[in-house]
C-alpha cells in the first residue's frame, strides 16, 4: 500500500465535491425548465473522472461521451461556461451550439464530447496519431462506458490504436447500465480488461469508487503510454446513482435489484475519501463545512452569470457551418 | 499564367490526382493520405502510387478495414491541426463511415462557432460496369451532399480532380470528392497551376443558345456527346458541368436558363430525390417565366444496378436519352430526332454497355 499522500487526497476531495454539489444543483434546478436540454448527470461515477483527469499534464488531451460533465470539470474546463451552456447562452462553452452533451474547453485540454456511444473513440486516436505525426508530447484519453464496449468503433479503435502503438488511455466506466439495460444482458460473462487483452491492449481493473486507486492506476497507464507502449486500458467500476438523463432518481422503476442502489451508494467515493482524509487528520468538521460553503459559493455564483448571460442571437445561428 | 498554360501536360485523370496528392504532401507538411489500399501495388487504380516510397509510412497510412475508425481518426487528427485525405476504393465502403461523416466532421466546426475545422478531403470512388452489380456501382452524391457542413464535389476532367483536391485540403471543411471510375482513364490538359476557384461552382464546358445541359461527374461526358450531336441538326445545347453539389452554387445555371429557356438535368446517381430534383426546383423557383417548356431530368432508375449486362442495358442514361430529352424540351420534328440517333448511334464505336465508351479518351 502506498503511503496515504493527504495533499493528493485533498485536492481530489475538493474536486469530487465541487462535481457532486454541480450535478445536485443542476438536478435541484433542473425542474424550472431554465436549462432547456437533455443532461447526464454524473453523481455517484465522479471518482472515475477525478482519479483519471488528475494525473494528466497539460499536454494529455480528453474527448469524452454523452455523460461528460465530470470530465469536463475534472479536466479544469471553466464551470460558468458549462452552465451557461447547459442554459443555451451565447458564453457557453460551444455558444449554446452543443448544450450538456458536446462540453468543451479547447483550453482545458476537453477537445470534445459527443454523445454517440464510441464515435469519440475514433477521435481520440485521431489526436494520437497526430500528435506523434506532429512530434508533440502529450497522451490522448477516451473515457467511455461499458456500452461502448459494444460498438463496432470500439474494437476498430482499439485495433487501430495498438497496431500502430499510439500513445492514448481508454479509462471505461463501467456503471453496469446502458440506460436501463444491465451489463450481463448485453455482453457475455468475462472481465472487460480481457476484451482489450484481446487486441494486445493491456489493461487494469479498479474500483471506481475509490479516487486513490483510480489515480495510481492512471498514472501507471500514462507512464507506459508515453513510454511508447500503446494504448492502455483502465477498467473502473462505479455505479450511475440517478436516471440515466435526467434530474431524478429513478429506482422505483425496479430495474435494478432491490438494495443494488442502496449497496452503491455506501460505496460513495466522497464518503470514502473523507473518511481517508480524517483518519489522516488531513479533515475535519470545520475544514469540510468551509469546502462546501466555498464550492456552493462558486456554484452559485456560475448559475448566476450563467442565467444572467444572454441567449445566441438568432441572426447568428446560420454562422460557421463552413469556414 | 499565359506560361502554364503552354505548360499543360495531357494527363488521366487518375494521374491528375496522384500528383495532386504528391503535391499536397509535398506542400503541406500537415497533410496525410489513410486508406485501404493506398500502399498496395496497385495503388488505389494508380492514384497512390509510390507516394508511401517518397513520404514514408508516417504519411502515407496503410489502413485496417475499419472505414468508420480511420474516417474518424482522420477526424480526429484535424482537432490538432493535421490535413488528412482519405481514400475509399468504392463509395459504398464510406456507408461504414457515415456516422462518422456526418455527425462528427461536419458538425465540429458549427459547435465549435469555427475554433475547430475538419480540413480534410474524403476521396470516394463511384464504380459503373462489369457486372459490379448493386453494391459496387452506387452514385450517393445527393445523401452527402443533403448534409450542411460537408462540401461534396464531382470532377469530369484531370485538371478539376486535382485541383479540387488541393484546394479542398487546404481549405477549412470536409470535402468529400467523388470520383467515377470510368474518368480515371480520362486524360485532358493539366496546368501547373493549380485553379483556386475551382470549388466555387459551376462551369459552362460549351456554350449555346436553345438549351442547357447541366451534368455531373461522367454525365458530363455524355452530355457533350449529346450536344455534339444536336449541332448537326442545327441546334446549340450549352452543357454545364454542375462541378460543386454543396455548397450548390445555381447562379450560372440561373443565367444559362435566362438565355436558352429550356433545361435538361442529367445525374449521375438516381433521378428520384438526386441533384437534378434539387436543380430544377431551384431553377424553376427563380426563373420559372424564362422557361419555355417545362425542365426535364434524367438518372438511374429505381431499381439497384444488376451485374448482368443485360439487365443493366437499360439502366443507364446516356447521350442518346440526353438528346431525346432534348428533343422533347426543344419539339424537335422527326426527321431531326432520327437524324440525331443516327448520328449517335454511328459515332459510338459498339454497343457494349458495361464498359467505358471507348471514345472518351480525351483530351476535353
């Protein structure tokens, strides 16, 4: 066991909790219909994203899916310009083009979220391929769920990506779910570390839960991808706590097993560091209650520029289909 | 420019874009050739040719058969500045890539409010003949060009396939460029030059006074024969290359119509919901008190293209139905009618239809 670094700790704890209080207040807010477009949120799978975006440089570059708001805060993408976007503002991160599903931030190191399960895959590749034509430094990320895994795109990518050992890092969520669907109705019964065996893709399985053990197992996947080892495959487990699109928990539904939810949500990656932190002595009561006020503070303040911005101009909307 | 042109050189058309992309690697360290086939010894019918040899593996990308994944990779590889031309031997292995196509290269420019470009030119090879039969021999210009965000263009000659692929690698958006088959033998005079405008639209290739031709690709071909042949009876047909089918450019066709009065469409893909549809409700749209007899379309029937000779006879248009077409527009009397099939019918060498009229050599 690694010695318990509480700095690491810390900052990863204040990013899960900024993401957890974002998505709850979207969710909180969702029902004003002020944010007029379909948002997946994240609550519950934030310790994926924060373990996997820590590590990176500003070099590594993140395309992600459908459900990417974790990404995008994880990665440094700029909250006001995400909420603005969610409320179809002209200071969105894409203008209100894109809206919760195409985030963004060129800046950040987001290059794109698109929300057809496996079309970002190609992409990512695609950035890799350039940046080793371009002699540039830097890894390429695709985060992806265990759907994707499905799709003709993924197994072409990985193909792709291995055969020409592109320096690129699959981080899968595996939530168990593609929208309703559980993983064992979609997919036979063997660990997905082995379907990226099967392209000569080396991979390690974590627990997504736990933001610690996700962020060491990244960084040994970025060191072997820069290393020129190919691509690399980083299987998380974690569980989706709200409805796959949308503001609610949707468990009365039953097609989840009874207490399946109830079970994940013990398993909180927030919970589970928090606890790291104070038996460190890194946490207390005061430290977390001021972390809260601190990051609602913000929150509130990015909904409020967010809302107050204006609406793309409808005599704009013709703008940039060519260049 | 006067230098140049004294310059010309006869090339194929498949000559043509082979230098063109020698040139863009050469001129552009950006770009990048990706496809199935293009380091083969046959080299994509000799469009990619030793050009692995000269530029490296690096640049010159033998791929998987994975259409959708390298199309997006090529996509990928724009977000980071890199000008990618990708090569499918036949337009029916890019449906594998469509999602790719469409929802990716041409939306990220329009989300992205232009920070982000897909410059990259999608190379798409349109087969005809030799019993090729419904999956080998599909003209789909109108399904990507009913897509914002794409430009779609179709050469009919050498000088056109190579600058449209310079220009459109240099340019800001996906071009996907469709090539027949039956043109890659055709050679015609090739500049040093390259023409800039050679994307903005159409082109008049003769010029009359009693009616315009519009055609694309090898159509175009068909059409000037057609043309050739109405002169002998005394009538003057203006034959338009339509050239550009999105952005579509109607302007030119607009101005002829204005003149001559009367419209023939001919595509090279399917008459139903094909460019000729979209031309003509166009034109008819903006000009409908110029035209004196009601515009007129003509393209591949409803039906898949068959492998057997036979059954392909009569599936596909050529000068001779242009010139029927004509007639009706223009109410040519019998005898001229006659005279004109004569004509045709004389000047075609032999009546094989599955192969490439042996008269299009070139130069045009």
């Amino acid at each position: 066991m690694a010695k318990f670094d509480r700095d690491l700790a810390w900052r990863g704890y204040r990013a899960l909790v900024r993401i957890r209080e974002v998505e709850l207040a979207i969710a909180a807010r969702y029902p004003d219909q002020e944010m007029r477009c379909p948002v997946h949120l994240s609550v519950g799978q934030e310790g994926v994203a924060v373990g996997a975006c820590l590590p990176l440089s500003a070099d590594d570059l993140v395309l992600a899916g459908h459900r990417s708001h974790a990404q995008y805060l994880a990665k440094g993408g700029d909250l006001t310009a995400m909420l603005a976007e969610i409320h179809g503002r002209e200071t969105g991160c894409c203008g209100g083009r894109g809206g919760s599903m195409h985030l963004l931030d060129v800046e950040a190191g987001l290059l794109a979220s698109i929300p057809i399960v496996g079309s970002h895959l190609p992409l990512a590749v695609g950035v890799a391929l350039a940046r080793r034509q371009r002699r540039e430094p830097g890894v390429a990320v695709a985060f992806l769920g265990d759907g994707a895994v499905e799709t003709g795109a993924f197994h072409e990518t990985l193909n792709f990506a291995a055969l020409h050992r592109l320096p690129v890092v699959f981080v899968l969520e595996d939530n168990g779910y593609s929208v309703y669907t559980p993983l064992a109705e979609r997919q036979p019964p063997r660990p997905l570390t082995d379907v990226g065996l099967s392209h000569g893709v080396e991979g390690q399985s974590v627990s997504g839960d736990d933001f610690l053990e996700v962020h060491a197992a990244m960084e040994t996947a970025l060191v072997a991808a820069r290393s020129g080892a190919g691509p690399q495959l980083l299987v998380a487990s974690t569980s989706r706590w709200l409805e796959h699109c949308g503001p609610y928990d949707d468990d009365h539904l039953g097609y989840r097993p009874q207490g399946e939810l109830e079970r994940a949500k013990q398993r909180c990656p927030i919970r589970r560091l928090g606890d790291q932190l104070r038996k460190s002595g890194e946490l207390d009561d005061r430290r977390e209650k001021a972390l809260y006020a601190d990051v609602r503070s913000e929150i509130d303040a990015a909904f409020a520029a967010a809302f107050a911005a204006p609406q793309p101009s409808a005599a704009t909307a013709a703008e940039h289909v060519y260049g | 420019m006067a230098d140049s042109l004294q310059a010309a050189r006869l090339l194929s058309v498949a000559e043509a874009i082979r230098e063109g992309l020698e040139r863009a690697l050469d001129e552009i360290p950006e770009a990048f050739v990706m496809g199935e086939g293009v380091t083969d010894p046959k080299g994509i019918f000799g469009t990619t040719t030793g050009l692995m040899d000269r530029f490296g593996k690096e640049r010159v990308i033998e791929t998987p058969i994975s259409e959708n994944a390298f199309t997006g990779i090529a996509v990928g590889a724009c977000l980071l500045g890199q000008r990618p031309i990708i090569v499918h031997q036949r337009v029916e292995f890019m449906l594998l890539a469509m999602e790719q196509l469409i929802n990716n290269a041409a939306k990220l420019r329009y989300l992205t409010r232009g920070r982000q470009s897909v410059p990259m030119v999608i190379r798409l090879v349109i087969g005809r003949g030799w019993g090729q039969g419904p999956q080998h021999a599909q003209s789909l210009e109108s399904v990507f060009a009913a897509i914002p965000g794409l430009k779609v263009a179709m050469p009919s000659r050498a000088v056109d396939a190579r600058d449209m692929l310079m220009t459109g690698i240099r340019g800001g958006d996906p071009l996907v460029l469709l090539e027949h088959r039956w043109l890659h033998g055709v050679r015609g005079p090739v500049a040093d030059d390259v023409d800039p405008d050679v994307l903005s639209g159409p082109v008049v290739r003769r010029e009359g006074e009693d009616l315009t031709l519009v055609a694309t690709s090898y159509m175009v071909l068909e059409a000037l024969r057609a043309a050739d042949a109405l002169a002998a009876v005394g009538i003057t047909a203006e034959v338009i290359d339509l050239r550009v089918l999105r952005p579509l450019e109607l302007a030119p066709i607009g101005e002829s119509v204005r003149r001559t009065g009367r419209l023939v469409v001919i595509d090279t893909g399917h008459r139903t919901l094909g460019m000729g549809a979209e031309v003509v409700a166009t034109i008819s749209e903006r000009q409908l008190s110029h035209l004196k007899a009601p515009p007129r379309r003509l393209g591949l029937p409803d039906r898949p293209a068959a492998s057997a000779r036979s059954l392909a006879a009569s599936f596909y248009p050529r000068a001779e139905e242009i010139a029927r077409e004509a007639a009706e527009a223009l109410g040519m009397d019998t005898e001229d009618r006659l005279h004109v099939e004569r004509i045709l019918d004389e000047r075609r060498e032999h009546r094989l239809v599955d192969v490439p009229d042996p008269s299009f050599q070139g130069p045009f």
